[in-house]
C-alpha cells in the first residue's frame, strides 16, 4: 500500500512528457551517428567504490549477495558504459543511453537520465560534438538554446598540488572553492603552504563569468606554461561553439569537479530562465585505467526531470468516445480508421462526458450499425 521513502507513482502528464523527452533525444543522437547502449541495473558496489573511481558506498542502495558480495542499483551511467565498452575496439565509437539512477545522498531515489558517451575521439573533437549535441537536442525539444559554462579540472588540482595537505584538508579546501569561500580557501592554503600560492587559489574564487577573464589570467599566468595551455585549450573551444552559433558561454576558472574520475575540460548547461542545471559532463581519461587502458573519453548526461518541467503539454487533440456493446466492438475499432488524428476510446458508457470532444454511439438497427451522436 505504502512506498518507501524517497520514490514515487507517476502518471498522466509528466509520463507522457518524460517519454516526449527521450523520444525527441533518441532522433537527435541517432542522426547524429550514436549508438544505443544500456547496462543492467544491478552492479558490484567495487565498479563504483574503487581508487580510479571514488563514489561513497553509503551514497548508493545497496545489499549482500547470495556469495556474500555487494551488490547497488546502478548510481552512474558513466563508469558502468566505462565497464561495458572496457574490452570494446581501440577505434571511435560514440554511445546514448536513456535510463534511471539511484541513490541516496539528494532528495529522492530515482533520477532519470538521458546522455551521451565517447571513447577513442580527439579532445576537441569529442568535446565539441557532446556541447553542439547538447544545444540541438534543447532547441528541438523546444527547449532553446542554454548558458554553457566551461571549466578544467586540471587549474585548481595543479595549483593545490603546491600545498601540502592531509587527506582531510584537501577535502576541506576542495569543498570551500566549490562553496566559493574565499576567506575560507585562503586560511586552509595559508596553513598549508606559502602565501603566494594561498592568494592565487583566493583569487581564483573570483575567476569566473564572461569568457573575457581567459585574457586576464593569461596575462596573469604568463609564466606558468601549463595553465596556459589549459586556457588556450578553453579558447579553442569557445571559439568552435562561437562558430556553431552559441552566444551564451561563461567561464568559471576556479571550478573543482564535481565527480572524482573527471580530468580535463568540465561543462554544464543552465536554463536561462530558472537558473537550473540542465546537464553536466566532461573528460574522464583515466577512469578506464582501472581497466587497464589509456582511453580518451567524454560524455555528458542530461537531468531529465529538469527538462520533463520545461516542456509545454502538446496540442490538445480531440477526443472522441465511442460507445459501443459486445457486439459492436469490432465495428468499433473498424471505426476508429475514420478518426486519424483524434484521440478515440472505446467505452461501454462514457464515463465522464466531460473529457471528450465528442461521443458517438454505435446502435444496430434492422441487422445494420449506425453511428449517432450523443
């Protein structure tokens, strides 16, 4: 009778639109040259848990196995199609899933999620083709166009690296520059290493908003070759989305990942007019290392519920009842060819009069169906 906490029956409506969402999703990738992919449900908890990978087992549904192992309701797309393609060819090969995610750190269970996956495809390449796709799938939908933000991995771990931090520091400053802390980011740099490198990463709070600040910092970091490769790397790439027709595009420098197998360029997309992250993704080379190879890898996933809440109901079509006895019912759904675009159901009464455009009653007259309308 009851559900568990967290999880939810849905019908009608949000149904219809969250199937409206995937449908319209599955034409775009697949014109695009994706093909579909999908994973069990169940997985071992150490696909998720391990070194390469890093997610927190009390975050995931879980129990023991028969054999006495671990086993989750699938918490990420990303590393379980990693686990699938793992022993896949060395060659290019670009994948979309649609399916639902579970777990226990955020309100509710169950999300649903649609998103794309790309292995062996140059950096630019993959990461171009996941933020256009991404941009053509909102306009189609009827959606618009987003606010792209970018960001790298790679500045603030490269910048951190020159503090010497325990486990629980490191955390603790990852955790305010994601805050935006700056007074926070400051203390634990200072306590951690020079003063020089504690005003950087402060400063580095502040780096984010138009794509302008990129000529700032590399004025700023005109003397560290790595970051300035990281941001002409970030200009390459907003010039392509420029060329491709998107304006919106923010820059957010001091960016920590928000997954732990991320490394490189980061990305998500927000609705202009709410705010709301409608998709996030990025590079996750070195997630297949736990595998044992060295793959180049991109992908990014969209929240599907966000979107569900964006899309506007279809045009209403008419309804149209037809009220028919067990004699009649053949004739009645020979009928219904007469009625192409109109919703029809087949009722022994209408039940609600209400719902429809029109009801239509089937009676035999003299061995003869006749349609009259009610």
């Amino acid at each position: 009778m009851f559900l568990p906490e967290g999880s939810r029956d849905e019908m009608g409506s949000v149904v219809n639109k969250r199937f409206h969402v995937m449908e319209v999703f599955r034409k775009v990738v697949s014109t695009r040259g994706y093909q579909q992919i999908a994973t069990p449900l169940l997985e071992y908890a150490t696909t998720f848990t391990n070194e390469h990978v890093g997610m927190k087992l009390q975050e995931m549904m879980k129990w023991f196995n028969a054999n006495g192992d671990i086993e989750v309701l699938r918490p990420d797309w990303t590393i379980a199609i990693a686990r699938a393609l793992s022993t896949q060819p060395q060659e290019p090969q670009k994948y979309a899933y649609q399916g639902s995610v579970f777990k226990l750190n955020t309100p509710g269970v169950e999300f649903h999620q649609i998103g794309i996956e790309m292995i062996h495809i140059p950096d630019l390449m993959g990461e171009s083709e996941s933020l256009l796709m991404a941009q053509t799938f909102l306009k189609q939908l009827g959606v618009g166009s987003c606010i792209i933000e970018l960001g790298h991995t790679d500045i603030y771990e490269s910048l951190a690296q020159e503090l010497s931090l325990s486990t629980v520091a490191a955390e603790n400053l990852r955790q305010a520059m994601h805050d935006k802390k700056k007074d926070e980011v400051y203390q634990i740099a200072k306590a951690n290493g020079t003063i020089e490198t504690a005003e950087e990463l402060a400063a580095l709070v502040d780096a984010f908003g138009s794509i302008e600040i990129i000529a700032e910092y590399e004025q700023r970091w005109e003397n560290r070759k790595d970051l300035l490769e990281i941001l002409q790397h970030i200009k390459q790439l907003v010039a392509i989305l420029q060329q491709s027709g998107s304006e919106d595009i923010l820059v957010d420098l001091g960016r920590v990942k928000n997954q732990p197998y991320y490394s490189g360029m980061m990305f998500r997309g927000f609705l202009p007019s709410s705010g709301v992250v409608c998709f996030s993704g990025g590079r996750y080379d070195r997630l297949y290392e736990q595998f044992g190879n060295s793959v180049s890898a991109v992908g990014l996933a969209f929240d599907v519920d966000v979107l569900v809440d964006q899309v506007q109901d279809s045009e209403q079509k008419e309804t149209i009842c037809i009220i028919a006895s067990p004699e009649t019912i053949a004739y009645s759904e020979q009928l219904r060819s007469e009625f192409p675009d109109a919703i029809v159901d087949v009722q022994s009464e209408p039940i609600n009069r209400e719902k429809y455009d029109k009801v239509l009653e089937i009676v035999n007259r003299n061995g003869k169906n006749e349609v009259v309308e009610k």
